[in-house]
C-alpha cells in the first residue's frame, strides 16, 4: 500500500501546485508585454509631442514642447524600467 503522506504526480495538491506555476508564468509574460506595449505607446505619444512643437512658430513653446516630449520619453522609461525589476 502506498504511504499517504507523498504526494504523487497526479495527487491533487500537485496538479494545483503545477496549475499555479504555469499560471504565474503567464501572467509574468502577459505583465510585460503590458509594460512593452505602454513604453512603446508612450514613445508615440513623445513622437507626436516633438511633431507639434515642431509646427510652433514661437521658439520658447516649441522648446517647452520639445522638453515635454523628452519628459514623456524619460517617465516612461523609468516607469517601465521599475516594473521590469518588480517582475523579477
């Protein structure tokens, strides 16, 4: 007779166990492709930021528009280095 207290493979605390671990995998991948697509969107938001202070005639409200492009880009990337580093 087999002894109760190990657990085999297809015990059920082990089946969840597995479930669990293939679980939280997926949701360490689904978290960052979030964190890739909201860096990638914030770089087109920042693109599209240095596309209208290019069209500005004043050279102080394109240079305030540049430096509001440069501050989405560096939050951005700050922000989505510091997820990736909670991630692992």
């Amino acid at each position: 007779m087999a002894n109760k207290t190990a657990l085999g493979a297809d015990h059920p605390v082990e089946l969840l166990r597995n479930v669990n671990e293939v679980m939280l995998d997926l949701s360490r991948h689904v978290t960052l492709a979030y964190i890739d697509a909201y860096e990638a969107h914030m770089g087109t938001v920042a693109h599209l930021q240095d596309r209208w202070a290019d069209m500005l005639i004043v050279d102080w409200m394109a240079e305030l528009g540049h430096a509001q492009a440069r501050y989405t880009r560096d939050v951005a990337r700050i922000v989505a280095s510091a997820a990736r580093d909670l991630m692992r």
